[in-house]
C-alpha cells in the first residue's frame, strides 16, 4: 500500500505539506515495522510513495528531489547499518485539479510540462492522465521525453543549477521543520 501524497495534492497542500505528510506516514509505517522486527532496509524497500505533480514547474522538480533528500534523512534516523538501503521508490502522476473542460490542447501542454517536471524531478514511474484528449497522447508524451528528449538517460538532470538546488534545500528545510512539528503533536 503506497503513501499517497497525491490525495494532499489534490486537495490543495501545498509542496512542503505534501511532503512533510508524506514523510511522516513513511516514518510511521517504518517504525511500525522495525518495531515488529523487519529490518530496516526491508522496511523501507517496501514504503512507495505517490506524489502529484502540478503547473508550478520548479517546485514540482524541486518537490521530488526534496522528498528523496527528505526520506534518506528519516530512514538513516533508524541506523540501518548492516545492509544498504535502497533509494526511495517514487511513483508520480499528473495533477488532476488544474484542467480545464472546455481546453483539451491547454491540457495536453499542462500535462506536458507536468511530466518533464516529473522526469527531471527523478520519478521511477510515471503516470501521464488524459483530460479531455485521447488516451494515446498521454502515452506519446511519455515517449517523446524519454526517446527525444533522452530526459531517462541522464541521473540527475537538475544537478547543478543553482535556482533547483536553492529550491530543493529550501523545500526540504520548510518541510523537515514541519515534519517535526508533525511528530511533536503525535
């Protein structure tokens, strides 16, 4: 059962409460199953999380990058020593409240740009949703990022900019001081 932050998303959280909620489920489930005596990289290979990603273009990227900086942090917390834990697994969709009825083709733009933030963000999978336009543009979106414009061939594609970096070190500041303040409540 993945930690949907996607529901925050669509209910109108903003990036940093979308992730400082996401990370505090992801915390809780980890700790609910070291305390039952799974280890903790087992427990955190099995925590998926499934975020949204929205028309603000840097603060999807830097909204991904940050859950990533975010769950390291909280998983290295429990002292997983004696074996490797795996990255976080990220699985990212298209936001669903910014589209129109009346606009397929503004749409199909807004989903496009959605999925280049997802990509560039370091989604393992993502889910681009039709509104309004056919089923196969979606997938053609998918396909021309990553075949034309090679957006799965580099690691980190964001790595280096300046703007990104700042972004994402002050997303995941903001959201850890929230995080707290999540589990100082209980």
């Amino acid at each position: 059962d993945a930690i949907r932050a996607d529901r925050l998303h669509d209910a109108g959280a903003t990036a940093i409460q979308e992730l400082a909620w996401a990370l505090a489920e992801g915390v809780d489930r980890l700790a609910a199953a070291v305390a039952s005596g799974t280890p903790v990289a087992t427990a955190a290979g099995d925590c998926a999380f499934v975020f949204a990603v929205g028309s603000t273009y840097f603060v999807e990227i830097a909204k991904l990058r940050a859950a990533r900086l975010l769950w390291a942090t909280a998983v290295s917390a429990f002292a997983p020593e004696a074996e490797p834990v795996g990255p976080m697994r990220l699985h990212v969709r298209t936001a669903r409240a910014n589209k129109s009825l009346y606009d397929p083709y503004t749409n199909l733009l807004r989903v496009t740009t959605e999925a280049m933030s997802a990509a560039i963000g370091g989604a393992d999978t993502l889910l681009v949703e039709p509104h309004g336009f056919d089923p196969h543009l979606a997938i053609n979106v998918q396909r021309i990022l990553a075949e034309e414009s090679r957006l799965d061939a580099v690691a980190d594609p964001a790595a280096g900019s300046y703007y990104v970096e700042a972004l994402t070190d002050a997303l995941a500041r903001e959201a850890w001081a929230l995080f707290q303040q999540i589990e100082a409540a209980g």
